[in-house]
C-alpha cells in the first residue's frame, strides 16, 4: 500500500478549452486530445464537453440534449415537451460502444422552438420559457434529465474519463468555434451522469476545477428566483448565478465576475479609481449572496465567446495560450501544448482577473 505523498494528488480536476476569434470550426478531436496529459487530474467519475456552433442546421431551435432512464419515461417526457414545443427534429445522440463507458442512459436530442400561444399565454420571453421549462424537468419528472439547452451548441457528458467521453460521443465528426472540457475528480459528491460537467443552461455552459465551500448560501439565494439545484454537484449553482447575473440582471461579463470573484474590501477601498470603487462597492453590497468562496477555476461558454476565471487568491491552477486566432485556456500547459505545440503568449490570469475572448462580429457564428 502506497503511503501519504507516494502517490501524485493533483489539484482535483482538468478543466480546457478553446475559441477561434474568427469564428472558425474545429473538430472536437483536438479537445479530446488535450485531455489526455491531465488523465491523472480524473478519477474516471465525470467526464464532458460543451461546444459551439455544431448545430448550423438547426441553429434557430434550441437543442434539447436529454438522458432517459428507460424508453417509457421518453415517451412521457416528449408527449410533455409536444405541450410547449414545436419539435422539429428529434434523434438519439449518436455513441459508440466503448468498453470505458457502461451503464449509459438513453441518450436523445431534440431540436424545439417555443409555442407561441404558450409564450403569450404566459408572458415570458423565449429564454425565460426554456429555463422554465428545463427546470421544471429536471425537478419534477423522475429519470428524464435535460442536460443542455441551448441554441446551436451542445453539451457531452458520461460517467468515465473525458478522452473516453469524446470517443464515446464521437467527438471528431463534430465541429465547432469554441470547445470546452471537463475531467472530474469528485470529492464529497457522487459521479453519475447528470453529475458530470459541464452543468449548462440556455447557452450558458460552466467547468469548474475546486471546491464551493459558499454553496449553501449561494444556492438559498439562487433558488429564490425559480432555479433548482438537485443535482448532487456544487458546480451547477455557478452555472444559475451566471445566468441570473448575466440575463436576468443584464450585469455584464466584468461585473459578474467581480460578483462571483468579487475583490476584498481592503481591495476596494484602496483602489484609486472612484468610480471603480463605487461600482464594486454597489456589487457587493447588492450581491453578497452571490460571491462564490473556496478554491475554483472556472471556464464559461456561451455564444460567442469564453470567459475563465480563478478565485479572488488563485488557489486553482489556469493557464492561457495563444496562437493565430486561436485562444487556448487549460489547467496545465501540457494541454495547450497538445493543441498547439507551438502557442505563444503562455500567462497565468490573477486571482480574480477574467480573461473575457469573443468572437469578432461579422465571423457569421
């Protein structure tokens, strides 16, 4: 039996990704890859990918990516969806069998548009019907789970390691602008499907690398606005407070960062720009429930663009690289290095500082 510090310990989890600013695809070959030298980050508990812009077919609709524990409870939960959607498409997502990957639930794709007679009915706006819906779901109907929602991109996530993931989910034949990745190594929570990063809603995708020890507080007061956290994984509340932060509240992607990974008040008080200090003063003191405590680094998706970002003392390894157009984000070089053996401008961000990349307007995304 090997004894305390003969065996590496990593930091808990792998988390990557990679934007072109031009808008150009990549296959998700590359990011399965790019996970392969953090292998030891994982313990086979949790693997998954977001990406975006695979969907240019259906890019109007949102995409519906489903787990079912059995054929009946489909056939329930699309007569459900029948009640708030027009669906225009619907298939199972397409796997390969792998002896890595077992247990796998019935795994389904739908391509939907809101009703818009319930739309008027109920007077909310298309995100906000979605969201509702996606919650209502994942809440109320025993073994259907929606694990992606968004329009033109789409989550992947099993129970094993992520490079067995992108096989499983045949990652190669897809091609997206921007790719996200998550190795878990789950620490005081259970490793299933649902479990696995990333957690997403809408467009909004979330992988985090740490531990929330503000999660109760963080999730009592998310759940005061319709969100459910029932997923057994503090990582999902992240996911709700960027879309309350950033949707809802209309923040931008600087202000929410400064709420989640908001400066010490030392911090503020001594920062020379007033007008700084009003503003991080104004958020947080409207939002003390929402700053996240604990070690993290978290990578955010969502159309056009990526957003990572450590906590406020940097008690999670992140590193950024580019090449060309290409901006690669990782928890170790070695796997920037694997996408790009040749990127350039190698940094590590600040505790606290987001690193925002988005796509140039006019790349027709």
């Amino acid at each position: 039996m090997k004894r305390e510090g003969e065996v590496r310990i990593p930091s808990g989890c792998a988390i990557a990704a990679v934007i072109s600013r031009d808008g150009k695809k990549m296959s998700g070959e590359m990011i399965t890859n790019a996970m392969k030298p953090m292998h030891d980050r994982s313990n086979g508990l949790g693997g998954g990918f977001a990406a975006y812009g695979i969907y240019p077919a259906y890019k109007d609709f949102y995409a519906l990516h489903m787990f079912f524990d059995c054929r009946n409870t489909r056939k329930e939960c699309e007569a459900f969806l029948k009640e708030y959607f027009e669906i225009v498409h619907s298939e199972l997502i397409p796997t390969r069998k792998i002896p890595e990957i077992t247990n796998e639930p019935i795994i389904w794709r739908y391509f939907v548009a809101p009703l818009k007679s319930m739309l008027t009915n109920l007077q909310q706006d298309e995100k906000e019907y979605v969201a509702r819906i996606t919650m209502k779901i994942n809440t109320e109907m025993k073994g259907a789970y929606v694990f992606s929602s968004g329009k033109n991109m789409g989550t992947f996530k099993a129970v094993g390691f992520p490079e067995d993931v992108g096989r499983f989910y045949k990652l190669e034949e897809y091609e997206g602008y921007s790719w996200t990745a998550h190795g878990r190594y789950p620490t005081n929570t259970p490793g299933w499907w649902g479990g696995a990063h990333p957690f997403t809603l809408l467009d909004y995708s979330i992988v985090h690398n740490g531990e929330i020890s503000s999660y109760d507080a963080n999730r009592r007061f998310i759940e005061m606005f319709g969100y459910k956290c029932n997923l057994q994984t503090d990582t999902e509340v992240i996911t709700y407070i960027m879309d309350y932060l950033l949707r809802v509240q209309g923040l931008s992607l600087t202000e929410a960062a400064n709420v989640v990974a908001a400066p010490f008040w030392s911090t503020i008080e001594h920062d020379p720009d007033e007008r700084k200090r009003e503003k991080l003063t104004f958020l947080r003191t409207v939002f003390p429930s929402l700053l996240v405590t604990g070690p993290f680094s978290i990578i955010l998706g969502y159309t056009g663009g990526l957003m990572a970002l450590n906590d406020r003392l940097k008690l999670r390894s992140m590193v950024v690289g580019e090449k060309d157009d290409r901006v690669y984000i990782a928890s170790e070089e070695a796997a920037i290095r694997v996408m790009e053996p040749n990127a350039e401008n190698i940094w590590s961000p600040a505790g606290g500082e987001p690193v925002i990349v988005n796509v140039k307007e006019g790349a027709g995304i």
